[in-house]
C-alpha cells in the first residue's frame, strides 16, 4: 500500500502538481486532469489494486490531493486522516435516517391531538 500526497498549485491557465515527499510530479490545464494524471503516475509506481483518492481546495489557487494504493474498501481505518474521512462518510449516511424518525414522530404527534389541519 503507498499513500502519495501532492501539493497542488493554479499559476493562471496551468495546475502543477509536486509529490510531497517524492519525485513525483504532473501538470494539466484543470484540477481534474491534474488528479488524473496524478492517479495515473501513482498507480504506475505502486501496482497494488484499489484507488482511492481526495481532493481538497485550500484556496482558489491550491489545493492537497492524496492517492491511495492499495488501499481496501469500505470503512477501512488507514491512517488517522482517512479513518476520520470515513467516520464522517458513516456519520452523515445516518443523519438523514434520524430526521426521517423525526418527521414521522411529528407526524403523529398532531393526530394525537385530536384535530388536523384538513378538517
């Protein structure tokens, strides 16, 4: 498994992109082309199956891409960044599942007072 983690910057037309600590290096005209590009060299460094990815923008102008090699699906605690990414993801997949619950409690609640507001 290898973790490769780029600082990324926006000079004008151009994104380039430096490993931080490494040789690996890419350039390309948007952010997206620049994250596919890093994937590929990554991948092509490290031939471990599983991508995993994340882009994140500090300013308008620069960004912190990380690729993951090798990395296992799923909810896998990898280091404490991604273990917190993936307690976050498993956070908010259950929020919408406790406000549904308050919806339908409120719900019954005004039937309980014996009146509605369509009669």
């Amino acid at each position: 498994m290898g973790v490769y983690t780029f600082v990324c910057r926006s000079s004008g037309e151009e994104w380039t992109a430096k490993q931080l600590k490494g040789e690996l290096e890419a350039f390309a005209a948007t952010p997206y082309e620049l994250q596919r590009r890093l994937v590929a060299a990554a991948s092509a460094a490290d031939s471990a199956a599983g991508v995993q990815s994340s882009f994140a923008m500090v300013s308008p102008s620069s960004a912190v891409f990380q690729v993951i090699i090798g990395a296992v699906g799923g909810g896998a605690a990898i280091g404490g960044a991604a273990a917190g990414g993936a307690a976050a993801g498993g956070a908010a997949s259950e929020a919408p599942k406790s406000e549904e619950k308050k919806e339908e409690e409120k719900e019954e609640s005004e039937d309980d007072l014996g009146f509605s507001l369509f009669d």
